[in-house]
C-alpha cells in the first residue's frame, strides 16, 4: 500500500513534470532522510484533523448551539466545544497539595514518601533518558561487527506508543479513583497536545544530530524561553533573582556547548540540524507548559489533564502514521527485531508511570521539592549518558554544567524563601 507522501509525491509528477528532474525524483527514497521533509509531512497529517475540527468548533460557536442544540449527540458536543464550568482560578490539584502541605504527619512517614517519589522519579526518567539514547543512536538486528544491523528512524511512532499508554493509564485512574467534575471545552487539549507532540518528536530526533549530555543541558536552559512564552501566553511578570537566574543558565550552557568538541563517535557531534531541532524542542515544550498552566484554572485534576492531552495526542499520532503508511512499517520493524519492541514498550512504561510520580510528589511535597529531584536527576542523567555512551566532557564544559545546575539550585532557593515569606506575612495581614 503506497504511503500517502509517496501519493504526494506521484502528484507533484503529474502536475508539474518538467521541474522534476530524473535524479531528483529518485531522491524521495531518501525522503526519510530529511528531518524537514519528514516534519512537514507529519504537519501535513495533523492539518487533516487540525482543519475539520476547527471548521466544525467555529460553526457550532457561531450557531449558538449550546443554546438551540438538542438530541443524543448535543452533551458530547457540549462537553467538546463549550465545557461544563467556568473558571475557578483555582484547580483540584492545588487545592489538595495546600492541604497535604498543611498534614503535619509523621516525620517518618513524610521521609518514607519523599525516598519512595524520589525514587520513582530517577527510575522512571533515569531508564527512559538511557533507552530513549539507545533507540535513536544505535543499530538493531547486528549479527557481526562488520554488519550495521537497521536503525529506526520514526520519531512519530515512538511518541504514539508514549501517549497510547500515558491515555490507558490515566484512563483507568480517573474511572477507579473520584476526580472533581470536568469544566473545560475538551478542544482546548488539542493545543498543548499538538505543541506536546512536536516537542517530543523534536527531542527523539534531535538525538540523531546531537549528544544526549547537550541535549540534557538544554533541557536544564529552558528557564528562559518558558519565561518568554509565559509573558507572551499568560503575561506573567518576574522577580529579578529569575532573570539573574536565567543568565546564570545560558552562560552554562553556553560554556558546555562551546566547550564540547567532535570525537570520533558519531553521536558526540553537534550539527546545525541538531540545534535548529533543539530550538524547536524548546519552544514548543515551553507553549506546553503555559497553556497547560491556563487550563488549569478550571477545575480539574492532573490525571484528566494527562487524560486530555494524551487523548488528542494518540488521535494526531495515529492519524498521521496511517496516511503515511508508516504505522504498519513500525509494527514491521518491531516484529523484525523483538529488542525494539521490548525497549518501546518500557519507554512508554517509564514515561507513564513518570508522569504519575510527577503528579504524587507535587501532591505531597509541593513543586519546590520536585524541581530538586528532577534536577539532581538530570545531573546523573548526564553522568550515566557519559559512562555508557562515552561521551566526552571537558574541564570547562563539566565547570559550564556545575554553573547551570547551581543556577536552578538558586532558583529553587529563592523560591521557596519567597514562598515562606508570603505565608509567614499573611496572618499578619489578617490581623490588621
């Protein structure tokens, strides 16, 4: 069955052949080749359930049919177009972490938890970060040191299997466990979905181009383009301590990135694609986590909004692996090499139960406690890459690395004092 960009292809033939040349033509077996080609391609698949969906949202918006609907489809398209609740300003998840944070609780009990979190967390993200390396960077099916075996090359596929599971497994939470009554139009996931989707396409394929450490690093840098994206989404301000923060971030990184030179391994290189794809793994995570931050003023738990953004993202994902006929292509490779499928499935494993550690830890022990384990788990993250992959670090790199995870250890700092601050002068504010 012929791909849909191979039938795109047969088009642009018959429209214009003159501009085509022979040895151009035979260039689209080397389509998949192209990270742009193939980013288009899939942007392209997204459009074709992107543009209905908004066509038929603008119509029943502009016909008012909240107010004339009726019949068995109309609470589904209520719930889909129009919502349930207006906004609280404030979510079930914060509501329940302020009363957690007010549980005093055994000190036993509390450490029990907190190494149980932590725990989850580095084993979850810690075994994803090495697999996903593993996946993107090294060859299956080699029989011989002489024989290079087969890579795969889908990105798309990898964040489908990711998100089919993360939808199963939030599924079943929100059935077995109570959660707060839904408010918000259900379209409005598709946003962070499809800016989630091309983020983590973004972060698999960049590690084609760049090595695991810097990507990392640039994972620790996206202080400064969330703050952009927070002023431009939301119109947050910020205190100068983030800005000086942020500073301390990029000369980091910057001192990594310059500092990291090409050895003979080819993952250890740094190309111009690499960095191109890098940025757009930053912008379109930062997008994510603002918009998610606007959602959450209505009122909803953090498993319906796993729940919601996965749903949209299985329906991107899927829909544009089967017009590209690469879906079946993906099972086939699986099928070939049993190692493939057993690294997929525990990818997307540690990514789901990753995400439930994120919303437990938060839930007892607040953001600040988070941010510090998560960004222990990068450093060793780094480290482990460089022991098992072999990647080089210099002296001034591995100095630029210990300036940015200070940086975030500051930022954490400052806002927890900041936090202490305002509750100890509130009762003071009561009192007057």
């Amino acid at each position: 069955m012929p791909s849909f960009s191979w039938r795109v292809w047969q088009l642009v033939l018959l429209l214009f052949p003159s501009t085509v040349t022979a040895e151009e033509s035979s260039l689209l077996d080397g389509w998949h080749d192209v990270w742009l080609f193939r980013f288009l391609i899939n942007m392209l698949g997204y459009s074709t359930i992107i543009i209905p969906g908004y066509l038929l949202i603008s119509y029943f918006k502009r016909t008012n049919y909240i107010e004339t609907g009726s019949g068995i489809c109309y609470p589904v398209i209520k719930t889909c177009v129009f919502g349930g609740e207006a906004k609280t300003g404030l979510s079930e998840d914060v509501s329940i972490g302020s009363r957690n944070e007010g549980d005093s609780g055994s000190s036993v009990r509390q450490a029990i938890k907190l190494v149980f979190c932590a725990a989850g967390l580095q084993v979850s993200y810690l075994t994803w970060g090495v697999l996903q390396e593993r996946v993107m960077t090294r060859s299956y099916g080699a029989l011989t040191t002489e024989d290079e075996g087969e890579r795969f090359k889908d990105s798309q596929f990898l964040v489908f299997m990711n998100r089919i599971l993360a939808l199963t497994v939030s599924g079943l939470w929100c059935i077995l466990f109570k959660q707060p009554r839904h408010g918000a139009p259900m379209y409005k996931y598709s946003f962070a979905s499809l800016s989630n989707i091309l983020s983590s396409w973004c972060q698999y394929e960049a590690l084609k181009y760049i090595s695991f450490p810097t990507q990392v690093l640039a994972k620790a840098s996206k202080v400064i383009p969330v703050m952009l994206m927070g002023k431009i989404v939301s119109h947050k301000s910020y205190e100068y301590w983030e800005y000086f923060t942020a500073v301390l971030i990029s000369v980091g990184v910057s001192m990594f990135l310059l500092s990291s030179t090409a050895s003979k391994h080819p993952s250890t290189v740094t190309t111009f694609s690499g960095i191109v794809i890098l940025i757009g793994y930053i912008v379109f995570d930062s997008f994510t986590s603002n918009w998610q931050d606007n959602l959450f003023k209505y009122k909803m738990s953090s498993v319906q909004m796993m729940f919601g953004v996965n749903l949209f993202s299985c329906l991107f994902t899927v829909g544009s692996l089967l017009e590209q006929g690469a879906f079946f292509d993906s099972l086939a490779f699986m099928t070939r090499h049993s190692e493939f499928a057993f690294h997929a499935v525990l990818l997307s494993v540690c990514s789901a139960c990753g995400q439930l550690f994120i919303f437990y830890t938060i839930n007892q022990f607040g953001a600040a406690v988070f941010t510090i384990i998560m960004t222990l788990r990068q450093a060793i993250a780094i480290l482990l890459s460089c022991f098992l992959y072999g990647h080089a670090v210099t002296l001034v790199g591995g100095f630029g690395v210990a300036v940015v995870f200070l940086a975030l250890f500051l930022r954490v700092y400052a806002r927890s004092r900041m936090k202490s601050g305002r509750r100890s002068a509130q009762p003071l504010t009561q009192k007057v």
